[in-house]
C-alpha cells in the first residue's frame, strides 16, 4: 500500500510542477513583461530619435528655401518677411495641430527668419553669422 501511495504523490507533484511550469510560459512573470516593456519602449525611442533626425532635416531644408526667398524679395527691394504670408503658416498650423501648432509655427518661423547675414547651419553645427 505504502508504494501506491508514493507513487501517487511522485505523479501528483509531477503533475503540480508541469501545471507550475505551463503557467510560467502563459503568464509571464513581473521580470518577463517589464524586460519586454523596456525593449518597446527602446524600438519607439529609436523611431522618435529618427523622426527627430528628419524633422531636423526638413527644418534645415525649409531655411533653406525660406533664407533664398528673403534674399530674392531684398533684391528687389521687398522687405525681409511679410506678415500676411506668415498668416497663412500659422493658420496652417493651427488648423493641423491645434494651439500647440501656432506655438510651433511660431518657433519655424523664428528659426527660417534667420537674419539676412546668417548662413544655413551644417548638420550637427550651430548657426554660424557672418561678421
């Protein structure tokens, strides 16, 4: 009798250590989810670093067309900005992303203004003004 009744607990905690082991695969434990959490948030922080990059990019570019418009509107004795244009980015803005968008309108237009002597800064660099 004694040995039925090993064997019977030997089965029953086998069985208890192979439902243990299935629930360790089907519920990840607190170190699992938080290891895989911080691995997700490493691959968005990685598109959000390379959207950065882009933006950066277009905002260079923008400058840019913006500084040879200035310079060709000066050479024909216009002024260096005209506000009713700036307007229309603004509105543009505001009408896409809200009134974080006039703020950022804003900072793009103070960025593209540039002064008549300021020179497109390179990738990585700051700004340089001719003296």
């Amino acid at each position: 009798m004694e040995e039925v009744e090993v064997e019977q607990h030997e089965n029953h905690r086998n069985h208890l250590n192979d439902e243990n082991h299935l629930n360790r695969e089907n519920h990840p434990t607190h170190e699992n989810t938080a290891s895989e959490a911080d691995r997700r948030i490493e691959q968005a922080r990685e598109v959000i670093d390379a959207l950065d990059l882009q933006l950066m990019d277009l905002l260079r570019h923008r400058r840019a067309v913006s500084l040879e418009i200035q310079q060709q509107r000066m050479g024909q004795g216009g002024t260096r900005t005209v506000l009713s244009r700036e307007n229309v980015v603004l509105d543009r803005y505001a009408a896409g992303l809200g009134p974080e968008g006039t703020a950022l309108a804003l900072t793009i237009l103070s960025l593209c203004r540039g002064r008549a002597t300021a020179s497109v800064p390179r990738q990585g660099g700051p700004a340089r003004v001719a003296s």
